[in-house]
C-alpha cells in the first residue's frame, strides 16, 4: 500500500509485450510490471514512436498506456516533433511526478511546466563513434543538442550505471546522481539450465556498435579446439549493410554451419536460447549496463564480454564471467575456449553471476527503489 500516487512515464514501451526491442522497452515494461502490483499508484505511460501507426489509448488496471502516433516521412525529425504532443497530454493528465527515460522526453515534461525526474541510459558522446552514416551523424547531433539542454535544466536524474555519473559528472546542474540498475525479468530467474556442450549465445542487435564481427572471428579461431562449436546471433536485422558484411565473413570463414543469425526472437524463444547456452558473449565496442549481460547473470549463465563502459561494474572477471578487450578476437577466442573447455568452472561462474543478480536486478528491487524516489518528488 502507497499514498494515492500519479505518475506520468515517458519512455520507450513495446505494443508487443512478447517482442521487446532495446534495452529502453525492456527496462520500462519491466519496472511497470512491478508497480502496478502497488495499490494506490497510478501509471501512465507514454510512448510516442513512429512505430505507432495510430494513436491509442489502453487502460490495464491501475496502468494506462498512451500510444501516440507519429509519421514515418518527415522533414522535421520525430526528435523534435514529438516534445509537443506529450507536453500537451501530461497537461491533460496532470500527474503527481513525471519520469522521463530520454533527454527530449525530459524536455516536454519541462515544456508542460513539471519538473522531472530523468534516466539517463548512455553516453552520447562514446556512443556516436559506433554508428555509420549521414542520417546517424545527423541523429546525433540534434541528440546531443538536447541532452545538454536537459543537464542544463533537470535537477533530479538518475542513471543505470556508475560509469554514466563518472562519465557526466560535472557537465549538468543535477543536484543529485542516483544509480539504479537495470532490471532482469523475473522469468530469467526462473529459466532451467540445460547448457548445450559448445553454444555461445550472443542476444543482440546485429550493428556496428555490438561487433559480431569480432565473434565471428573467434568463433573461426576456436572452432578447432570446440569441435561441436555453436553461435547463435539472437537479435534486430535491421542494418541491412552490416548484416551483408557480417554474413559475407561467416562464409569467408567457412562458419556457415557454425555461426546462425536468428533475427529478433520472442520473449519465449530467447529464454530457451538462455536456457540451452553454454556462454553468452557480448563482444561490444561500447555499452552502459547492457540488457544481455543482466538477463544471462539472472539466468545462471556465465558472460564473456567487452570491457567497455559499464561493463566491468557489472561483470567480475573470473568471477561471475570473463572481461576482454574489445575487437580483440583472439583474447575473446581464449575465454570461450576456456568456459566451453571447463564446464564445472562455467558452472560456478553461473552460479555466482547468479547470485549477484539476485541482489543487484530482481524487478521487484529495482521498482521498490524507483517508487522511493517517485514518493520523495512528490514530497
């Protein structure tokens, strides 16, 4: 029980609970799921995407879902476009506290007279080096536009992990940084371990900033030491280009029966993936608190990944998994061999990864934090 709450969420939310797409939907449904267990909160989420081809609103309970369309052609980026629509609506609802996971979403509370409390999921300036393209440079720029126009004007933020504070400290007028982490699906924990001899899972977008690349090439490396080696690539398609590239290297390789692009996999789908994985391996150039490495560590699978960013505060080398350097495929090829090769230490490092998790990403942890903060800016 709660005192009679009104909370206004800005963020990415999935139309599709079953296909959740990037960190922002998983984290925001998640939390969600958590408070509308609380008598006396009411929520209201926004999202406002051009993957809503119309506006709708859906009322679940004590949680109402705000679905606001917007074009696929434009000449005046969605960036910009959208800041007036939601100002508009949150006028309209006239919540107690607005909660806002992006700096342009941050910026329409403020238009509409609140003052919000904003996530902050990544560094702008470590992220725009991963991305190709005029349409990405210019995405960018407006991007870091507006995120320093919200340093400059939101004085309650809280971010996902310490490398975000280390990373902005000292740039905004946040009189407060608070870290809370992102939160595994309760169902992770739940998920059976039957680790097929071989599998790496890697649960991610096939991109520039995620670097398959680098696993393709250490799976090539290892494949003569895990003679029944297995990839599985589980993740969004979308750049078509990259994706070319990727596919031309695994057949250069000679991995085509080897390494599997599985595209983006339903909730179910995944957590069998994680269920059957020997190792998950994120071989990224760059992330904050990445969705892959919380999800596999609540399902007791050891992570191989990048010492990028926020990684290292959340993987302990030899502990709960292994840390390499990135685009580095030789290192990375070494550390699958030796988890693929020593399945009791595997075990353990699962068994322990799994533990953390327990204290650090448990849903209900993360939304009892997040209800706090939400009861303290309504004081």
């Amino acid at each position: 029980m709660t005192e009679s709450l009104r909370v206004a969420l800005i963020t990415h939310y999935p139309q599709d609970p079953t296909r959740i797409v990037g960190g922002i939907q998983a984290v925001s449904f998640r939390i969600v799921e958590e408070l509308r267990k609380i008598s006396g909160l009411e929520i209201h989420v926004i999202h406002c995407h051009s993957d809503v081809l119309v506006s709708r609103t859906v009322a679940q309970g004590n949680v109402t879902l705000h679905f606001l369309a917007q074009t696929r052609r434009r000449l005046i980026p969605n960036m910009a476009t959208k800041i007036g629509p939601i100002a508009a609506l949150l006028r309209s609802l006239a919540p107690d506290v607005v909660h806002a996971h992006e700096h342009n979403l941050a910026l329409a509370a403020i238009r509409a007279g609140y003052a919000p409390i904003w996530t902050i999921h990544g560094v702008l300036a470590a992220e725009r080096t991963q991305y190709r393209g005029l349409f990405n440079r210019l995405n960018f720029a407006l991007a870091q536009y507006y995120d320093r126009r919200a340093l400059g004007q939101v004085r309650s933020v809280t971010t996902v992990s310490r490398y975000v504070v280390e990373a902005y400290r000292g740039r905004a007028a946040v009189e407060t940084w608070r870290v809370i982490e992102n939160p595994a699906p309760s169902a992770c924990f739940e998920l059976p371990r039957r680790p097929v001899a071989g599998r790496v899972l890697m649960p991610a977008a096939v991109i520039p900033l995620k670097d398959p690349l680098t696993l393709v090439a250490a799976a090539g490396q290892a494949r003569g030491q895990i003679p029944g080696l297995e990839v599985h690539i589980a993740g969004p398609l979308a750049d078509a280009g990259y994706v070319t590239e990727v596919r031309a290297e695994i057949g250069r390789l000679g991995l085509a029966g080897c390494v599997r692009l599985m595209g983006n996999l339903d909730v179910a789908a995944l957590g069998r993936e994680y269920s059957e994985a020997a190792v998950v391996a994120l071989p990224s150039r760059q992330e904050v608190t990445p969705m892959a490495v919380v999800e596999a560590m609540a399902a007791g699978v050891p992570v191989v990944a990048s010492a990028v960013g926020g990684v290292p505060y959340v993987v302990a080398d030899g502990v709960t998994g292994r840390t390499v350097p990135p685009a580095d495929p030789t290192t990375l090829a070494g550390a699958l061999i030796e988890l693929l090769t020593r399945p009791d230490a595997a075990r353990r490092m699962g068994q322990a990864a799994q533990a953390v998790a327990q204290m650090r990403f448990r849903p209900e942890v993360i939304a009892e934090q997040y209800l706090a903060l939400y009861q303290e800016q309504l004081r």
